[in-house]
C-alpha cells in the first residue's frame, strides 16, 4: 500500500469512529431562519466558489514563519524547492504569491491565515470526508445536513426573492457536490444545481448529431452525408408535436422553457469577453472560471457557481510538493484574469470568489517531499465590494513543534484571530440576507474581523 493511501485509508476509519453523531439532524426548521430582504437586495450578491478538494498547503499563502519551519523539516526545503520568495505579506511569490500580493495591493482580494478547528483538534480528524463534508455543510456535528448552496435556495424560495421563473438560479461546474446536498429536503426542481461544463454545452439543446432515428430514410437516403441540416425543421416540429400531443400544464410550459433556455445559453456562450490586460490561459480551469462570470455578467439570476478546481490538479500534496507550487501559479493566474474580466463589467461590487479546501496541511516537508493533513488553511475571498470591507491580510501564525517525526504544525498565534470552518458557510449566508447565520452552522457565526460594510 502506498503512503498516500494508507494515510487515507487510517484518516478515514479514524474520522468514522471520532465524529458524533447529531442530536439535530432532521430539524433544522427553516421558517426560523431570519431574512432581510434589503440586505439582499443591497447586496445583489452572486458566488463562485472555487473548492480545492483534496485539502492545500496553507504555505503559498503564508510563509511568514519560513525561516523557523526549514530548521525543523525532514526534507530541505531549499534543496528541494531551491529559492523561496517572500513578498511583502508574506506569500510566496513563486506559488502564486507575486498575484496575490497584486490582489491584496489593488484592494481586490482579502486573505484569513486562520480557518482552524478546535472541534477537529479535539477529535483528531483530519479525514478528506468528514472535512469536506462539515465545509460543504456548514456544520461541524450534523451529518445529516444539507449544503450550504441548497439552504440558501431553500431560504431565497420561501421568502419569495427566487421562483419557478428564475433562471438557471444555481449551478454546478463541477458535477455532485455536498455544497448541494439535499437529505433533509424536498428540493424544488428548478432550485437544484444546473450542470454546465467549461464549454457551456447546452443541456437543453436537442443534440441530434449522431441519433440517425430522429430523421425519415427519404432525408437521410437523399442527403446520407448531410441530413444533419434538417435539424431546424426537425427542432420546429418536434416543438409543434409537444405542443399537439400535451394537455396544457407544466408539461407544455416546460417544452416552451427549454427553447427559452436554449437560446439563453447560446446567448451567453457566445458573448464575448472584454479586453484585459491578462488575458485568460488556455486550460479547462480558466475556460471554466471565464464561462461562469460569462454567466453571472449576463444572468443576474444566477446566484451561485460551483466551480471546484478540475483542470488543476487535486491538492492531496503528500508527495512531489513542486506541483502544488505549479498548481497555486496556475490557479492564481486565472484568477488575476477574472478579476480583471469582472471589473471590465463593473461587476467587482456583487460577484465575489470564494477559495479554500478540506483543510490545511502540515509544515514538515516529509520524505516523499510533500506535507500531510494539517488543520490550518487560508481562504481567499475576492471581490464583493459591495458587502466586504477590504482588510488584506488577516491573521497571523505560529510554529507547533510536537517533537514527532513529520508533526510540524502552524496554528493560530496567541489574540490572533482565528474562526471554525462552519463560519465561512455563516459568511455565505448573511451577504444572501440571513441574518442569523448560526441557527444553519450549529452556533458559528460568519467571518468577522471588519469583514462586512
């Protein structure tokens, strides 16, 4: 058995036995939920959240304590990584730290050094399933929860800000998410996740490429290499059939919604972006990121993208950690061009970005040359000015030496401040208006620390 997969496999069992199960599980009672329907509205907010399964190193975004971790570490760091920069915040320039100290300079981006659970302290559990899944959740200890995104659809629907009408008000670009789990819901239809890929292919286009059964034998022996080109009579008389062969209801109406749909989407794809002065790379993961501002530029119906970060790489860095220093240049590179791409389109005040992951990772770099599960982690957010003061940097760390072999720890330093995971799920829900975010985490409250106007 690999390194990688016995410490998944011993994380996982561990995780099971450790975390409790919730005495409230099936009863959270979202008519207790608080709204304020100015706020959402002043707010206007709209969300990519950009998950970095698999758990990063908290190091790109912070090496202020660098100098003490090298003496510590198993492996050399400057054998291995040869020349390590720091900038003026302390984010290490060769892992995307020159952009963000670029983000954090033109009041752009705002850094917390400090997500760190003393719930998963005191459990140990640093498991890749549990984590995910309390992040996704908002909850440290029901594990019947729903996500994060379907209580927020499920609040806007009952206080009436978000219908049947809305379009395409959630989204996914990155397949099942917990961040839309429902196990305690009865989900309205056109409140779940919309799948999208970064190509923006249209889930409600007819595809008739391949499906030979769609055309008469006159059309295809007539045109055998070409029949393809009777698709738009073919889209009118199948719409003419729905609307012939249907009572009038749903049925009818959804037939109507799925050409309006359709040339919705065309519409987005086809829009085009303005020009900046960093252009987009050319990979899934920027394609993606610039197909969902595409969407939240011309649908200000779509509340919330779920990007993930496929096209990167997953972020389970216990060996080989010059790919996570790669994948940290890449993932900020694109992020500089959407940033740009957003304020090209004024956009800057209601979109926001939102990044993290399962959790942070250790600071000994072992002998695979990587970093094991860690319970400390940066989350990066983005934009949203219309809601987000800027603050920066927020934070600070210190060393944990345990004494063990590979048990090298940043934590939160003394009177700095510090929050549980749930509070980023808190943050998520009061800029949609919910004012009373700790009925939904279990008790924690959003991120503060002068984030908020």
């Amino acid at each position: 058995m690999t390194r990688r997969n016995f410490l998944k496999t011993t994380s996982a069992v561990t995780a099971g036995l450790l975390l409790p199960h919730s005495a409230y599980a099936d009863t959270i009672d979202l008519s207790k939920v608080t709204f304020d329907q100015e706020i959402y509205e002043s707010n206007n907010a709209q969300t990519i959240m950009i998950f970095l399964y698999g758990g990063a190193s908290e190091l790109a975004g912070n090496i202020t304590n660098l100098q003490e971790i090298k003496p510590e570490s198993q492996s050399s760091y400057d054998n291995y990584f040869g020349d390590i920069t720091a900038t003026t915040d302390g984010f290490w320039q060769e892992a995307g730290g020159s952009i963000m100290q670029e983000l954090v300079d033109n009041q752009e981006m705002n850094v917390f050094r400090t997500c760190f659970s003393k719930i998963r302290d005191e459990q140990n559990n640093k498991s890749h399933d549990s984590c995910v899944h309390q992040n996704q959740t908002g909850t440290m200890s029901n594990e019947a929860a729903a996500g994060v995104f379907t209580n927020i659809a499920k609040v806007l629907y009952q206080k009436g800000v978000i219908d049947e009408n809305s379009k395409l008000p959630f989204i996914t670009m990155e397949g099942d998410s917990t961040f839309f789990a429902t196990p305690t819901y009865s989900l309205e239809t056109f409140l779940k996740a919309n799948a999208f890929d970064a190509d923006l292919n249209n889930p409600y286009e007819r595809r008739y490429d391949d499906q030979w059964y769609y055309y008469t034998r006159a059309e295809r022996d007539a045109n055998p290499d070409n029949y393809r080109d009777s698709r738009a009579s073919l889209d009118i008389a199948m719409d003419s059939l729905a609307q012939n062969k249907n009572n009038s209801g749903k049925i009818k109406d959804n037939f109507d919604k799925r050409v309006e749909l359709q040339n919705f989407i065309n519409g987005i794809k086809d829009a085009t972006v303005p020009d900046i002065a960093t252009p987009y790379r050319d990979n899934y993961f920027a394609d993606k990121l610039q197909s969902a501002i595409k969407i939240l530029v011309k649908n200000p119906d779509t509340k919330v993208i779920s990007l993930g970060s496929g096209g990167l790489g997953g972020w389970d860095d216990h060996s080989e950690g010059r790919e996570y220093r790669d994948r940290m240049q890449d993932l900020f590179e694109a992020l500089k061009s959407a940033m740009e791409h957003i304020k090209a389109e004024n956009k800057e005040g209601n979109i926001n970005i939102v990044i993290w992951g399962d959790f942070g990772r250790g600071v000994n770099l072992n002998n695979s040359l990587g970093w094991d599960h860690g319970n400390l982690q940066n989350v990066y957010m983005l934009g949203g000015r219309n809601y987000f003061n800027h603050l920066g940097v927020v934070g600070e760390t210190k060393l944990v030496k345990t004494g063990e072999v590979n048990r090298l720890y940043l934590q939160p330093a003394e009177n700095s401040y510090w929050f549980e995971p749930a509070s980023v799920a808190a943050t998520l829900y009061k800029i949609y208006g919910i004012t009373n975010p700790q009925y939904l985490t279990g008790g924690h409250g959003s991120i503060e620390a002068g984030l908020f106007t």
